[in-house]
C-alpha cells in the first residue's frame, strides 16, 4: 500500500470529506511524526508502535576504495518499535491458511 | 528530557491543521492507523512517500538460547516489522532541511 492507496481508502470511508482534505490529513499526520523526532521527542502510538530517535556515535569510518581513515560524525536516526498488538497480529495471520502474496 | 507524543497530540495537529472537530480528528488519526496496520498484517509492504516504508519480514526458525539457564529453545519462524525511514526523515531528523511547508505535501517524494 503507498501514500495514495492510503489516502483513496480513506476517502471511501469518509464520503463527506473532499480528496484533497484527506490528503492533508493524511500529509499532517505523518509531518507531525516528524517534526516530533525532529525535535527529538518520541511518538507513541499504543497498539501500533513508538517513534523515536537514537544517537549513532561519531566514530573512525574507513574509505573502502581507498583505505583512507575518516572521522564520521555523531548522527541521530529515526527509529520504530512495533507495539505488542500489532506484533501479535502479524503472527496470528501467519497460522491462517489464507496468507495473500506480498505485494510489490 | 524528550516529550512523548500520543495520538492525542496527533489529532490536535488534525484539528488545527484541517479544521475538522476534534472528535473526528481523532476518528481519522485512528483509521490511519487501522489502515496501515491492516495492510501490514496482510503481508503487504506500506510505503508512505517523504516519511518512510513499512516491511514485513519473514524470520525463520532458530535455536535460542535462554541467557539465564543457558537452554537451549526453539524459537519459531515468525514475522517481524521493519521500518525504513526515508531520506528525508533521516535529514529532518539530523537537522537537515526543513521541508516544504507541512501539511501540503503530496505523494511525489
């Protein structure tokens, strides 16, 4: 499923709500996760998952052409641990006999 | 001290950004969810432009070992979820370029 995927189904559900209202709904959502972790807070979305975000520490990289040492600096990334419900949804649907082939 | 969003914080951002009610900023914000979720649980791939990919991922069975008592267990093959941010999130969250303004983005990355 992509972005618009996503949004089509929404504007099923919501008939009364115009296309490009889902769409900024939508686009707020996923923003406001960002700007969270941007500002290095966490997301925690009960069921679902947490956003967060780790430091990586700076440390000795190596050129792999050319054997060269160089500094790599200290750097944050983003970071998602999936919640327990989810968890246990996505193993409860492997014992099922219908498992849909993946897409893409 | 980082802050921990919820939901809730989510819907708010729904009911400033969009003018919807709060209740139904809330009802959306959870469909997101309930959609996402649902297409994972099919095995499907979610991939959301400019923030990132949901992979399920396939584990196949090993042995573990439990690191208290040093027995030896079976673990079962099992699916785990993987997410990948974009690059776009990773310089954001670096404080890289702030993007276009929120909130008007559209699918193309």
């Amino acid at each position: 499923m992509i972005r618009s995927e996503l949004i089509q189904r929404l504007t099923e559900e919501n008939p009364h709500l115009y296309h490009r209202d889902v769409e900024r709904i939508v686009a707020t959502v996923f923003e406001e996760i960002t700007r969270a972790l941007a500002d290095g807070d966490r997301v925690e979305l009960r069921g679902f998952g947490a956003f967060s975000v780790k430091t990586r520490e700076a440390r000795m990289g190596r050129n792999p052409r050319t054997g060269e040492s160089v500094a790599v600096p200290e750097k944050r990334v983003p970071f998602f641990r999936t919640g327990k419900e989810l968890r246990l949804r996505l193993n409860q649907a492997q014992t099922g006999q219908d498992r849909p082939a993946q897409e893409e | 001290m980082p802050k921990t969003y919820t939901r809730l914080d989510l819907s708010e951002a729904v009911y400033r950004e969009v003018g919807l009610s709060r209740n139904e900023s809330a009802e959306l914000v959870e469909s997101i969810l309930r959609h996402v979720s649902d297409a994972l649980v099919r095995g499907e791939t979610v991939k959301i432009s400019s923030f990132g990919t949901f992979v399920v991922r396939e584990k196949g069975a090993r042995m573990g070992r439990n690191p208290k008592t040093g027995e030896e267990v079976p673990i079962e093959p099992r699916r785990v979820l993987v997410f990948r941010p974009s690059h776009i999130l990773k310089d954001r969250v670096n404080g890289g370029k702030a993007d276009a303004p929120e909130s008007q983005r559209e699918d193309a990355v």
